[in-house]
DNA sequence: CTCAATGGTTGAGTAGGTCAAGTATTCTCG
DNA sequence: CGAGAATACTTGACCTACTCAACCATTGAG
C-alpha cells in the first residue's frame, strides 16, 4: 500500500493505483458477467429450473406474446414454444389466446409462477450482499457507469 | 431536471436523482450481464463458433489440463471433452500428454486459435466503446464496484 | 502392493438452439 | 371484396451443451 513513485495522475485527489486499462476492465466485465450468471443459474437450479427457465419467468411481470418473449431473450421463436411447454408442463406458466389478434398467445405466470419469481428474486438479492453494501454515492456511480458501458434496452 | 424538494441526502456534493434502489441495480446488473453476453456471442457467431466455444478459446491464455478448464467454466469434466473435441476438430486447440502426470491432458491453442483469439478479444473491445470514453477516475471507480458487487475469482 | 483417489472418456438422456416448412390469422391494396 | 404478402406460432430435423453413471488408466497413500 505505499505509494508508488509515478508521475502524478492528472486528475485524482488521493493517489491511488494505476488506473486498469479498457482491457483490463474488459477482463473483469467478462468475470462479472459470468459471475452474475454462475448466481442466477444456481438459485434456480434450486428450484429445478434452468438458466433460461428462470430467465424467461424472470422476464415475465406481465403477460407477453411468445413473440415478445424471444425478442427478449434473443432467441429464435420456436424456441420460446419449447420454454414455455415445458414450464407450462410445471404450472408455472400459462397461455392464454389474445381476443384482439387470434394469431397471438399471451403467456402469462400462474399464481405458483409469480410465488416462484419472488422467491428467485429474493434469493438472488440475498446473495448479492455487495449491493447492499453500497452508499448512494456509490449506486449513483455504479447505475452511471454500468448504463454507460452497456447501455440498456428498454424493458 | 429541476431540483425536486427531498430532504437533503447525507452526503453529495451536487444534487441528483434519487440514487437507485439495491433492486433497481440488481435488474440493471442483469440487463448489463446480457447484453455482454448477447455481444460476446454475435462475435464468436460470426467465427462460427458457439459462446461456449468462445469462452474455452478465450480461457486458453496459457496451456491447461480439462480439468481446470472444468473448473473455469463451472461445468461437468465430460462436459469439457465434447467441447475440446469440436475445437479440435476444427483445428483451434490440441491436446497433449502431460509428460509429469499421464493421466492429464493439456489442452492448449493452435496457431490458428491464438489468432481467432485475438480476433474475438479485439472485436469484443470495438464494441465496448463506452469502456474507452471512461477517464481515469472512473476506470478505477469501475473496477472498484465491480469487485465490490460481483468479487472476480482468480484467474 | 493393494486400494482409494484423480483425470479423462463414453453413452444415455434432456434442454436449448437454429433452420425450413406448415397452419392460421391479419394486413394491404388493387 | 378478395388475392397475396406478412405475421404469430408450431413442428420436425439436426446440432451443441449439459448432467449423470459407468468405465479405464494412472497416481498416490498406507
């Protein structure tokens, strides 16, 4: 923790380490990411669901055309069909035909689906103890930077 | 953007929005963690690789027995065979005798892998342009939420 | 030297993924 | 109106990824 002898930063009040390259940021993206999924993919294996099982419940806080859905997930229609049978296999999951166009089915959690997603989402939260730990200064940061790197699309 | 009439936060030097909730980073963090992974994948895709194909290659920096890359990715020994298998046989790795322990083969890139490696990381990085416009201090706030949030296992 | 532990592969079974083709419905426009 | 294009979804074929159990080869411990 001594300070090292560089020539001082431009900006910065307390001198700190080198600042991490874009590369390097990269690299530490990647773990995170991967991080963020190894997490999700645990909590709903607990519940015997996949990745994309639990995503797709995940996304669903309202109903939603299966077309929508694979959008969403970036995925190929045909196989939202399969998703969504086998969590409607499970009750979790529900279609329902959409009266104003009868090509479209909305699909929509069941009561056991939405008890599902909350538990998830708990479980999930509960083990991102690092957010938590954020003041507001910091979640300020954090919303900033994460948007601006990767920039969201709309929900 | 007007100032709106809250009771003045405890720290913060210039006003803002309200910072975040916890839940609120939590849902940007797993729309972040997609949208690297939609990107990572459309750039492996284009090399006709599959993201877990990409993630073996980019794993590869130095030689590695499966069972590290197991490890790595969090997934079944048997799992890494077929994976190797495909890159193998498309020419991006080989495996080879551990000359100290035969039991462990170590897979390792190809000419050919080390270059659709640097294909991939240097594509990856074009399109992360919002990591380049970060300055110095932010780079170093990234890195610090990041592994504050999502703590980076040793590579 | 025997036996347990470790590294890797194989085979069976499921899920996720794409693509092409097919059905039903809606939209467009002459 | 009515024919044809466009859209929403499903199905079937085919591949990759993933897990589990069983198996072989080698190593390590007693």
């Amino acid at each position: 923790m001594t300070r090292p002898k560089l020539p001082a930063p431009p900006s910065a009040s307390p001198p700190k380490a080198p600042a991490p390259t874009p590369v390097q940021l990269m690299d530490q993206l990647a773990q995170a990411a991967a991080l963020y999924y190894r997490n999700f993919a645990a909590v709903a294996a607990e519940r015997d669901l996949t990745l994309m099982q639990g995503k797709m419940l995940s996304l669903l806080r309202r109903p939603m055309p299966m077309r929508a859905l694979a959008d969403l997930l970036a995925c190929d229609a045909s196989n939202v069909t399969g998703i969504v049978d086998r969590l409607g296999a499970r009750g979790l999951v529900r279609r329902e035909a959409d009266p104003s166009d009868r090509r479209v089915k909305m699909v929509m959690l069941t009561e056991e689906g939405e008890e599902t997603v909350r538990q998830i989402r708990s479980e999930l939260m509960s083990n991102l103890t690092g957010l938590e730990s954020l003041g507001e200064e910091d979640r300020h940061a954090f919303q900033r930077l994460l948007s601006q790197v990767l920039p969201a699309v709309s929900t």
